[in-house]
C-alpha cells in the first residue's frame, strides 16, 4: 500500500487587498511575516501547488492522501475554500482522503471558536471507530484497505500571541488513542498517526518550547517500531528518521508548497509495517 503525505501548504489571501479593520491584531502583526518574511511570495502559487500534489493523490498505486495541517496562511474564511478547492474530489472522499488542521488554522480565537476548519473539512473527520473520539472528532480512524489504518490527532490550539507556535495532543486524545490501539480490528494493520507538530526536530531532537509538540515523548511511547509512523507537518523541512523498537517511524512532509521546496513523501506499506518512504516532486 502507498501514502501520499503533505503538509503545510499555507494557501494565502492578498492581505493588502482586504480591510485591516476585519483581519484583528493577530493578523495585523502576521503581515511582517508576509512582506518582510517573505511568506506571501514563498506561498502565491501554494493553490496551484496543492492542486497538483492533489492530482498525484488521485493516481492508481496511491491508496490514500494525507495532509497534515496548515492548509492557510492566518486561518481566513477565503483561504479555506481555496485549499478545498485545490483538493478536489479528494475533499468529498473520506476512504481516500485525511486532512488535519495546523496552528495557522486555529491562528485566531474566532477562527476557532466559529468551527472554521470543520466547516470546510468535517466530511474528512469522520471516523470508522467513532467509539475512541475523546476531544470533538478527535481521535478519527480510517482503515484504508487490509492492511492499514490512518488515526488523526489534533495538536493545534489558538495561543495567547503571534510567535507562540507550539502544540499539545492532551491526555484526552492520547487515552482515545491507546484504546483504540487494543481494538482487534487494528490487528495486522499497520498504524500511521498524522499529527500537526514535530515530535523531533530534522536533528531528531525535541523541538524548542515555544515551537514543539509538548507531549511528544508520551504519544511516542505508545507507538513502538516499524508498525507504526508518525506523520506531520510544522517543520519547513522534508526528513525521514526510521523506526526503532522503542518509537516509530517519523516522516516530517515539510512545507509542500513553499517555492523552490515543493515535494511530499510517499510512504509504503507492507504485511502491517511501514517499510519506508520517497520523496517526490509535484509536475507543475
């Protein structure tokens, strides 16, 4: 079986286009990012980009898509649509099809508050173990064929300020997720859990305080060797660090759309493990 696995495609509005007075602080404070940052011109293709890694997720030997968060620049209404646009049939087919939020989904109290993500992707969050949600949808399973099974994890919450970025999965979600490993119908699967933030940075060390996933080391603990694989998005960088007994495979998609660095993995399965993965470049 094969993976498609993205992350971090940032779609983003014409910010100067748009009344200061509806973007909030948060999104005032954003625009250095954007201009002086270089973001707005590193992500003006970014639909076109997700549009095309959309279209190799649709391709026969890919049996499932996944994107790992981050689908907009500061979480506006119009972002949104765009990114599902860009993903096509791919956004109506939950067997074929799994998209997490990131931190710049959830970048404003509002856009959380008012559902943004789900209003636009709630399809995408439907499980076929519904019993071990914990946190809202939250976690989601997806058995993907026979032989293995896609978990969501949410790890993005709105933070106090613009410059906080990190993540936490909660107790809640990490119980959910250890019942459901014992459920015998995972058995003989193999387990990929898609997540936004890093458990381990491209050094594989853990991520700085105020970037990384807080809980990384007891998600870990629950998924140990090659049956297992993390996949997530957060760092703008593509690595690969293999599994071991003790933790599984972690697959860092990078930023998929980011100019000059577009790519995604694709991961492979077999007998219920996760053999490894290549990295690939979108035609566009």
């Amino acid at each position: 079986m094969r993976f498609l696995h993205c992350s971090d495609v940032h779609i983003t509005e014409d910010y100067f286009a748009l009344p200061l007075h509806r973007l909030g602080w948060r999104r005032w404070v954003a625009l250095v990012e954007l201009t002086a940052g270089g973001r707005a011109k590193a992500y003006r293709d970014a639909q076109h980009t997700l549009a095309a890694i959309a279209r190799d997720g649709q391709a026969p030997g890919v049996d499932h898509f996944i994107l790992s968060g981050d689908l907009t620049a500061y979480a506006l209404e119009g972002e949104f649509r765009a990114a599902r646009a860009a993903l096509g049939p791919l956004a109506r087919t939950p067997a074929r099809c799994t998209v997490i939020p990131g931190n710049h989904d959830v970048f404003t109290p509002g856009s959380h508050q008012r559902g943004r993500f789900a209003q636009h992707f709630g399809e995408l969050l439907e499980s076929d173990l519904p019993e071990y949600r914990r946190e809202g949808a939250f976690p989601f399973v997806r058995l993907v064929g026979e032989g293995a099974a896609v978990v969501g994890l949410c790890s993005a919450r709105p933070l106090p300020t613009p410059g906080l970025s990190y993540g936490t999965v909660g107790p809640a979600q990490l119980e959910g997720l250890a019942a459901l490993l014992t459920d015998p119908r995972l058995d003989g699967r193999a387990i990929l859990v898609v997540v936004h933030h890093a458990p381990r940075n491209a050094a594989d060390h853990a991520d700085g305080w105020h970037h990384g996933l807080h809980d990384a080391d007891a998600l870990l603990k629950l998924l140990p060797g090659p049956r297992f694989a993390v996949l997530h998005g957060h760092i703008h960088r593509r690595y690969h660090h293999p599994a071991t007994p003790e933790r599984p495979h972690l697959f860092g998609a990078g930023s998929s759309t980011q100019a000059g660095n577009e790519g995604y993995w694709l991961i492979d399965v077999e007998g219920g493990q996760v053999v490894g993965g290549t990295k690939h470049t979108p035609v566009l």
